[in-house]
C-alpha cells in the first residue's frame, strides 16, 4: 500500500506546481458558472413551477460543480498511460514489482485531486458572497454536508475507476482514439456536466440511473443542496459503493486478462 | 492565396494517409457537439420556449454559431494551435522565411476534421428550416450568409488576440477559452437571454452579438430593422485591432531559444 501511496503523493506534489495555470483557470470557471446560472435564469424567469428544484439550490449545484470540476472533469486522460502502451515502454512498468491496476488509479487520483485542491476553495468563497440567489448557500442540514464529503469521494473513486476501463481497451485496441472520443462524450453527458439529472425527461432519467453515471457528480452535489435527502441520502451513497466494487472487480479482471497476452510493441 | 490553395491541399492529403483516424476525429467534433444539441433538447422538453424564443428558433441560432466557429476553427487552427509553434521555437523558422508570418500560420495546420462539427450544424440546420416558419427571400438569404461571415471573422480575431497573448506569456492562457468555446457553448440561445449587461459586453467589447443576436432577430422576423442585417460586416472589423495586437505582439517576440 505505501508504495502507491507514494506514486500518489508525487503527482500529487506535481500537480500543485502549476498555481498560474490554477488562476487562470479559476477565472475561467468563475466566468462559465456565471454564463450558465444567467441561462437557467432565463429558464426560470419563463416558468418557475417547471423548475425541477428551486433557483438558490441550482445554484448551489452549479457553483459545486465548478470548484470541483477537476475531480469530474470527463475529457482528463493521463497520456503518459497512452503513450506507454503504444510506444511499449509498458514493459517497464511490468517488471517493476507494483500492480499496474493500482498504480494508474493512484496517479489518476492524484492528478485530478491537485487541480481540484487549488481551485475549490477560492471558487466557494467568492460565490458564497454572491448576491441571492446566485450564491452557494451552506448545505441544507449538518448531515447532508457530513454525506456529502463521503458521497463526493465515492462518487470521484466511481470516475476513476470508470476511466480506467478505458485505459484497459487501449491495452486491447492499441488505438485508444475512438473509444475516448466516445467515453468522454458519454461521461459529460450522462453525469449531469451539462445541464444537471434532475433536468432530463424523467424516462430517459430512470435508464441514466441505471447506469454508473448517475452516481459521479450527480449523487453528492444533489446531497449538499438537499435535493436528496432522508433514507434515499444512504441509498444512493450505497449505490456508489456497489458501483464502484463492480467497476474495480471488472477492471481488475480484464486487466489481468489483458496482461496475459499482452503484445509489447517493440521499438 | 495560391501558395495557401497549395498548403491545404498538402494538409488535406497528409490527413487523408490516416483515414480511420481522421474519421474517428470527425465523428468525436461531432458527438461532442450532439452533446450540446441533446442538453437544448432536454430543456425545451421541460419549456416551450426561453425569454420568446422558441426550440427551432434557438436551434436556428445554434446551428449558425456552431458552423461559423467550426468553420474558424478548421481554418484558423494555426492560431489556435500557437503557444506550441512558439515554445517548441518554430516561429524563428517562420520570420526568417521571405513571406508573411500570418499566411505561415494559417497554413501551418489546417484542421479539415474540425467539419464533423459542420456536419451537426448542417443538421440542426435542416431540422430548423423545417420548423421554424422563416421565409427565405433574398434578405434572409443574405442575412444568414454575412452572419456566418461575420461569425466567421470574430472567432479568428479572438483566435488571433489568443495567439498574439502567447508572445507575452509563452503559453496559452486558459481564460481566452470563455470567448471562444465559451461562446460556442452560450451562443446556442440568444445573447439576450443572459440578460442586459451581458448583451451590451458582447456588443461593445466583444462584437459576438453583432453577428448573432441583432442579425438573428431580423433573420426570424422579430425586428424589422434592415440595419442589423448588416451589424455582421461592423462585427467583421474586429479583426483589425486582433491583427495590430499580432503585429505588435510579433515585434515584442523573444526567442524561446528551444
């Protein structure tokens, strides 16, 4: 375990380099969250009885989603993982004593969490001093914000395991192109980065809960503006965990299947 | 322009070595556009219209402003792709050539995949044809083409101010992004939409809605007012002071020495 703990703490430390690009990219999201709270307002101001749930938790929604847009983005793939199994410098990483699967969770986690780490905070105060109702509003009870920590790592653990089946296809395909375009695609979509679940055609909702992309983004930050509350709070944090174990056990699996047979390229 | 013809059509042969992956572009511009149409879709399944507009006028607008920035973006990708021409030093190979730098950077990279993107928008396009009851005489026709232009021309200027911002900082800078896929992205619905200060920001700093927002609401008869059906070709000279930014960026250059 220490050793990928390491592997984790390195990209981790790396990534917190980089606080220009952090900036920037702070502002960005600051201007973007802006833009689409202005669009839904729109919406809003045309009918509020067809709003799903009030303007200040879209906000709250929103402005989450934000902060944390790192932890969820749908489009970050670690190239190095790519280009590893293309040019078959893989082979190195299998003669090292570490298991595959386990390393590339760690560096993906860490990645995504060093973005996440230095844009959050400073997103979440200034929204939390908007005026009403574009501010972030505090959770909606001290117990949703309590799940709402737990549900937002499951659900980040759920993405990377998630992703990882795709790095897993490339071992297969050796072209990852197709596959990410498609993966990519699906994520933003289905996980509620474009305009959020609760939104959706109520059919077409019922078969996005079936599937593990209702339980990335979606479960915590609907949580945290109290859209789900009581039991139904533990009932989807406990379909995260489903998730999640189904997502590694399938990883694992096709892992070392792929490994058995695996072709290095050579060069 | 003879050597850009011969430029894009070396581009468009050496893309076309690689057919499955060009194809495999195509088709991801593609979905990750459908993304978009099918979010629009979903709230006009929930609302009938937006601040008076409804789902095929808004597809009509989504449609113009997705085929104006695919179109800038296939051919103005050499500006877009900049902070790598500068720090990997090619811009020194590209000022001691005897020709204009901004013709060498515009035929540096040809992006041709970039049309899956055309392809939706075509899409929309024939779907809100369909819908939405404009009749297309000849002013219509003519809106919608200086529209496109216009569009068009704003997206290269901003693709330009992003490149010409790579002479100062070395890399790309992230916030330029809310101007063009930003605009992209909130340019589906009408600029009005977000509201006040918001449209007089595009009007006046950023000319994105004097080729989308005035035009557009000639184009569906909403305005009788046969000015803003030329607004695009005001929009248009934004390109100037994105081209002088270039030059005076250009003279600032330092070599990154790499």
């Amino acid at each position: 375990m220490k050793k990928y703990l390491s592997f984790f703490i390195i990209r981790l430390t790396t990534g917190l380099q980089y606080r220009a690009a952090a900036l920037a990219g702070i502002s960005t999201q600051f201007a973007w969250g802006g833009m689409t709270l202005l669009m839904f307002r729109a919406f809003y101001q045309y009918s509020s009885s067809a709003f799903p749930m009030t303007f200040r938790e879209l906000s709250s929604y929103i402005w989450l989603q934000q902060a944390f847009l790192a932890l969820y983005m749908s489009w970050y793939f670690d190239n190095d993982i790519f280009d590893s199994i293309t040019s078959g410098s893989i082979a190195y990483e299998l003669c090292r004593p570490v298991d595959l699967y386990t390393m590339w969770f760690a560096k993906n986690a860490a990645v995504r969490m060093s973005r996440a780490v230095l844009r959050c905070m400073p997103i979440l105060v200034i929204a939390a001093f908007l005026p009403e109702p574009f501010n972030v509003s505090l959770p909606a009870s001290f117990l949703s914000g309590l799940l709402f920590l737990i549900s937002m790592i499951m659900g980040f653990l759920v993405l990377v395991a998630f992703s990882m089946l795709i790095y897993i296809t490339a071992l297969y395909t050796l072209s990852p192109l197709g596959i990410r375009v498609v993966a990519t695609s699906a994520i933003e979509f289905f996980t509620g980065a474009i305009i959020p679940l609760p939104f959706f055609p109520q059919s077409i909702r019922n078969i996005v809960h079936l599937l593990p992309f209702a339980y990335i983004q979606n479960t915590p930050f609907l949580i945290y503006n109290g859209y789900i509350s009581g039991t139904e709070m533990y009932k989807s944090i406990l379909l995260q965990a489903v998730w999640l174990l189904l997502l590694w056990a399938s990883g694992k699996l096709l892992m070392k299947r792929a490994l058995k047979k695996v072709i290095v390229q050579g060069g | 322009m003879k050597l850009y013809l011969k430029y894009a059509s070396i581009i468009l042969k050496s893309q076309m070595q690689y057919k499955a992956s060009f194809f495999m572009t195509a088709l991801g511009q593609f979905l990750v556009s459908f993304t978009a149409f099918l979010g629009v879709r979903f709230m006009f399944a929930r609302f009938n219209a937006v601040s008076g507009f409804t789902f095929a006028e808004v597809l009509l607008c989504f449609s113009i402003i997705l085929a104006s920035f695919a179109l800038a973006e296939c051919f103005v990708r050499g500006f877009d792709t900049f902070p790598g021409i500068i720090s990997n030093g090619e811009f020194d190979r590209i000022m001691v050539r005897p020709r204009n730098e901004i013709l060498q950077v515009l035929s540096s990279r040809i992006e041709f995949s970039r049309l899956g993107r055309l392809l939706q928008a075509l899409g929309m396009f024939a779907y809100a044809l369909h819908e939405s009851n404009v009749e297309w005489t000849f002013d219509k026709i003519l809106t919608l083409i200086l529209m496109l232009t216009g569009g068009f021309f704003v997206f290269a200027g901003l693709f330009v101010v992003y490149a010409g911002l790579c002479f100062f900082t070395l890399e790309g800078l992230e916030f330029m992004n809310i101007f063009t896929d930003g605009a992209r992205e909130f340019g589906k619905f009408p600029f009005s939409i977000y509201g006040e200060s918001v449209l007089k920001f595009l009007t006046y700093v950023i000319p994105l809605a004097l080729f989308q927002y005035y035009p557009f609401l000639y184009l569906i008869g909403k305005s009788d007012n046969t000015l803003y059906m030329f607004l695009p070709l005001l929009g248009m000279l934004f390109v100037i002071p994105c081209l002088l930014f270039w030059r005076f960026g250009v003279r600032h250059y330092k070599s990154t020495g790499s």
